[in-house]
C-alpha cells in the first residue's frame, strides 16, 4: 500500500530537521570550545620579566620549567642580550641553564625586545633590572642607582591596560616599593598595581640548584586584602615547585631588608675569615684548620669560611654601600661604620695579596711576567663583575708587571673592559657601559694554562677553578723562571707537594714558607 503524501513528507521534514540539528549542534560546539579556549586563554597566567641579566633569565626559565601553564616572557632593551638568550650561544653561563632554556624556549618561555607588548599582556610583572651604585650626585658611591628601576615602573604604567602585580626582584634599598606604588598609582589611570617584593637569593655557578631546591622563597606585600590576595598569587607559582613551609611571607619592608641583611651577613663572615687569615699568617695558625675548627660549632656552621683573595660578585659590595647609606640616612652612624668594615676588610684582603707578591718578589714586579689563573670572581660562572682580580691585575700593573691571564670562561674582550674601566661602570646595560676601552698593553690573554704561566716568574691563582688542582706543576716549574713562585688566593693546591717540586709557595692563611718570612711585613 502507498504511503500517503503527508506521512513522506513528514519523513522527508524530519530527516532535515535531523541532519540541521546535528549541523548545528556542531557548530554550535565549534563556536563553544573555541570561546572556552580563549576564555582559558584569557585566564592563563601570563608574567613577564624586565631583564634578561643573571636573574631575570635563569629565575624566569625555571618558573616556567615548573609551571607548563604559565606563558613566561623575559624582555630586555638589548638586543644582543635578547639574540644570544634565543640562541645556542646563552649570554650567561650557569651549568644545568641550557637545558632547562632549551626546554621551555617556544613553549612557554620567551625572550623579547618588544618590552611594552608582553608587560601589557601580562598579570605578574617581575623586574629584574639593574640596581648599580651611584658614580655622582646625592649617596655617590653607596646609594643605590634606581634609574632603570623607576623607567621600568613608569613605562609599566604607562601601557598596562588592566590590573597587575608588579614583583621587585631586584635587589633595592628598603622602601623602595613605597615610591615605586607612588609612580604606578600617579600615573595609573584607574588600573590597580599590587607592588610585592620577592628578593632572589640564588647564587651564581648553583643557580638552576638555587632555583630548584631554594632554601627559602620570600615574599612581602601589603597588609591589605588586596596585598595579600596579591602574595597568594605568587605563592601560588612557587607552590608549584617549593614545599610551602618554605615559602616565607612577610611585609613589604622585612622582605626588602631581608636580601640586604643576607648578603651583608654572608659577605661578613668572609671579612671575619679573612680578618683571621691574616692573624694566621703572622702567628703560624692555618686557617683552614680554624675555619674548620670553628664552622664545627653547630651555632656557627660550616659554609662561607673559605678565606680568600677576596669575595667579588656584582652584589655583595654593591649591597652593602647601599646598606651603608640607608644606616646613615637613618641616623645610624655606629651601624654604618659597622658594616662599612666588611668591605674595608675586603679591600685590605685584596692589597695584602699585591703587596706579597711583590714584597716576595725582592719588592719589584717590574718587567716580570706574572701568569694569572683564573679572572671570574668565582668558579662556575664566567662573570667578572667586582672580581678580586680586576684589582689584584691592577695592582701588579701598578708596580710594571706584565700579565698573562687565562681563565676557561671569560674572554680577552671582557678582560681587557674590566681592567680598563671605572669602577662601578660595569652595573649597567651593555649599551651604555664605555665603548670598548684601548686594551691594556701589558696584559695578554691566553687559552691554556700552561701557555700562561711559560717563562713567568710568578703564578697567582685568583679563581677556585676546579682544574687548576690538576694541572701538571712539575711541567709548569720547568718552564718558569727561577726562583718560581705560586701565590695561591683560593687555597686550591696542595702547599706541600708544590714546595717539593721546588716553589716558593704562598696560599692565604696558611703557615708562610721560609722564604717569605726573611721579607718585609706587608701590610
Ligand atoms: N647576579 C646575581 O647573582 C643576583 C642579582 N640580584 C639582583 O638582581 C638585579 C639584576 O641583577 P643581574 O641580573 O645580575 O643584572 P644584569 O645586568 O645581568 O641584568 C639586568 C638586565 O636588565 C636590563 N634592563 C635595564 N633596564 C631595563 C629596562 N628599563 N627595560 C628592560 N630591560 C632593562 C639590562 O639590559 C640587563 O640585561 C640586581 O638588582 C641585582 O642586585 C639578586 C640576586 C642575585
Ligand atoms: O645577591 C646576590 O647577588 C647573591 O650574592 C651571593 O651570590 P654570588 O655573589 O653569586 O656568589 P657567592 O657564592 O656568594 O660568592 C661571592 C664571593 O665570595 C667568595 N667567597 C665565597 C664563600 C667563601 O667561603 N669564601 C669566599 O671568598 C666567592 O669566591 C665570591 O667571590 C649570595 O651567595 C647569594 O645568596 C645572593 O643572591
């Protein structure tokens, strides 16, 4: 029997009706997901790093190594600095960085010049920028140089077009975030800028380890709700990573003084150790054994007694001036005399070193090749800034010596800027440190160890490098000049063995050789 007209072409509408609805459907789920994904989008956490320096980078790449759904972006007004971090060739060398860089780079973590843009996009803008000492003006010479720190607050304000937690990651003088609130609230235009303070305390050469296994993340802000909402956010990132019992939360002031009371604290136990070397010398003690003896007190312990040449490093002496000035800004003379002594103690390290090389030396360096080993203010790290070596090689050019360096990561250029330059000028960015100075004549820069130290007549060993423990000395001995001597800053070799082969040898603190107790005292 035929199937009447109607019931055809109700079929006929349903089957339309079927496929249009399972058309539409589709579409619909089409449309949904991809506004679910840029809702996602929008609500994925995006920071971006001003400064792609020793901080900024390694800090950067390891948060967003731990946190896959965070977008990190670093930006930098250099543009080489930004060319070598999207390279092979890094800008910084820090043992572990490569890989953790090559992991995340395109993924989730960028490195940019186009610094507006990503500080515009993002919800947490850390700024990792330099905070060198004045060389002029109101506190030169001690007082922190904000410069680059108060540009990147003003262009901040400047292109944010919606709410942001600005991070101090910099290391700056207490209070700072209060006049940083003021330059971001001024210029603000209705946006709401929570300000925290989150010192980095990672050490160079350890940095990755640093990051990865911190002993503390601190983090201090505002006693507001709106503070605190803002700390949870950053404690939020960290928690992805660091037991919480190790995320420390503070005031805005404690945190911003904890990271100058840290440095000044570490940096003064070296002076202490030093201070000690020093008695050592003139009593017969060794001091490494009362490093030893004394680190064993649980109340003391063991870490940062290594007497040296002297600490370097682009903060310790940086921070403590500027701790310095704000004790005297405060009316604290006593307190700033107190700390000012570590650095004195410092410097005194540095010229006792110079003035036994040459007083052992039958009190002239003058014409004599001198090989230096190692220019890097620590093993580990290629980073020359504040190197005890910068003024050890000064000293002995100061007394005619011709120098022959050699270090296994820093390069001829970056030996001869650094004996070449002011103090101070080299905490800026790269453009607007001096052009390359002319190169000092009487320094040559070799590849080799052995290559350094042919036909010298002295060897000072300024840099703990590990492969300087293993150098042939016997091959080193036959090819100086006689009588051969090793001034040894690090206490890296073994005193004893040297002496066999025939050295006049002088490590830091140790029981003096008898050669060098016939010389004048040195002060
Ligand atoms: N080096 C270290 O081990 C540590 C350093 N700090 C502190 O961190 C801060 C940064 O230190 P580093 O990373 O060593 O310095 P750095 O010199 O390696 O890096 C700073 C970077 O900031 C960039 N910069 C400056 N002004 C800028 C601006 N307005 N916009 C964009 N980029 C800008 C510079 O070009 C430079 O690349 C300092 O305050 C320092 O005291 C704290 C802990 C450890
Ligand atoms: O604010 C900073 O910049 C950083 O400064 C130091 O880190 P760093 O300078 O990278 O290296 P250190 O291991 O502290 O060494 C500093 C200097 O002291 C010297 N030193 C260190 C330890 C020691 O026992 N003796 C000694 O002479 C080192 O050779 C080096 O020249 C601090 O250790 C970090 O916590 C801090 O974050």
């Amino acid at each position: 029997m035929p199937l009447p007209n109607f019931y055809c072409s109700c079929m006929h509408n349903w089957c339309y009706f079927y496929i249009y609805s399972k058309f539409l459907r589709f579409f619909i789920n089409i449309v949904l997901s991809a506004e679910l994904h840029s809702l996602e989008q929008r609500k994925m956490v995006k920071i971006c790093c001003i400064g792609a320096g020793y901080v900024g980078g390694p800090t950067m790449a390891v948060i967003a190594l731990k946190c896959p759904s965070i977008e990190v972006a670093v930006v930098d007004i250099s543009v080489p600095r930004i060319t070598a971090w999207n390279s092979d060739q890094l800008p910084i060398y820090e043992p572990g960085l490569e890989d953790v860089v090559k992991e995340c780079r395109g993924r989730n973590l960028f490195f940019s010049t186009d610094v507006e843009k990503h500080v515009r996009e993002a919800n947490i803008v850390f700024v990792s920028v330099n905070t060198p000492t004045k060389t002029r003006g109101l506190g030169a010479g001690k007082a922190a140089d904000l410069t680059y720190w108060e540009s990147a607050a003003r262009m901040i304000a400047d292109v944010s077009k919606s709410d942001k937690i600005v991070v101090e990651k910099s290391t700056v003088p207490v209070k700072t975030a209060e006049a940083i609130e003021k330059i971001l609230t001024h210029n603000s235009k209705g946006i709401n800028f929570q300000i925290l303070s989150n010192p980095e305390f990672l050490a160079e050469g350890t940095a990755i380890e640093d990051l990865f296994k911190p002993d503390r993340v601190l983090i201090g802000g505002r006693e507001t709700p709106g503070g605190q909402k803002a700390i949870q956010a950053l404690k939020d990132v960290y928690a992805q990573w660091v037991p919480e019992d190790r995320i420390l939360t503070t005031n805005l002031w404690s945190a911003e003084l904890s990271k100058l009371a840290a440095n000044a604290f570490l940096a003064q136990r070296i002076s202490s150790v030093n201070a000690m070397s020093a008695l050592c010398e003139s009593t017969g003690a060794n001091v490494s054994e009362v490093s030893y003896a004394v680190g064993k007190d649980s109340r003391i312990g063991p870490k940062f007694l290594n007497a040296s040449v002297g600490f370097g490093g682009s903060c310790f002496q940086k921070d403590i001036l500027n701790l310095v000035y704000i004790c005297e800004c405060n009316g604290l003379p006593e307190v700033a005399e107190y700390w000012k002594q570590v650095i004195k103690i410092n410097d005194y390290q540095k010229i006792r070193f110079v003035n036994r090389v040459v007083a052992s030396m039958f009190n002239t360096v003058s014409g004599k090749k001198v090989a230096i080993l190692g220019f890097a203010f620590k093993k580990d790290t290629g980073d020359t800034r504040e190197t005890p070596a910068i003024d050890v090689c000064k000293g002995l050019l100061g007394d005619k010596a011709k120098l022959s360096i050699y270090d296994p990561q820093v390069n001829e250029d970056q030996i001869q800027r650094d004996l070449a330059m002011n103090k101070f000028d080299w905490d800026h960015p790269l453009h607007l440190q001096p052009m390359s100075p002319s190169n000092v004549k009487q320094v040559s820069v070799v590849w080799d160890a052995y290559a350094a130290t042919k036909d010298a007549h002295a060897v000072c060993i300024l840099t703990e490098w590990d492969e300087f423990k293993n150098l042939d000395y016997q091959k080193i001995y036959d090819n100086m000049q006689k009588p051969a001597f090793i001034f040894d800053g690090r206490n890296v070799v073994n005193v004893e063995k040297l002496r066999e082969i025939g050295f006049i040898v002088y490590a830091i603190g140790k029981p003096l050789d008898a050669w060098l107790k016939d010389m004048p005292a040195v002060a």
